[in-house]
C-alpha cells in the first residue's frame, strides 16, 4: 500500500488513505479507529491518541 501523509490525506498513524477512515478535526487529519485504538493499547500515554479517544466519544 502507498504510503500517504496525514497533510496529504492519510491516516495520522499508519500514513495510508483509504475509505473507511475518520476526520478528526482537533487535528484536521485523517485516521483510522483501528489505529487510534491500536496507538492506545500500545502507548497508553500516547497525547495524540488520548485526545483523538475523547474527541469520537469511543
Ligand atoms: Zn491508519
């Protein structure tokens, strides 16, 4: 898969497009709910990943 950047369209955290993403407008990019709950599990600490969490009401 083509590597895409999150300014670019793609996912803030796996840096790939495609359809069934979600806009987080805190950060005005793109990203996946996959890999916000895979970013939380594996770095709870993660400051990125905890305000995206509260931002879609998960
Ligand atoms: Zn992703």
């Amino acid at each position: 898969m083509n590597k895409v950047s999150p300014n670019q369209g793609g996912c803030w955290f796996c840096s790939t497009k495609t359809d069934d993403m979600v806009f987080d407008t805190e950060f005005d990019t793109y990203l996946h709910e996959n890999c916000r709950r895979k970013e939380l599990e594996n770095d709870p600490d993660n400051i990125e990943a905890q305000i995206m969490s509260y931002l879609l009401k998960d």
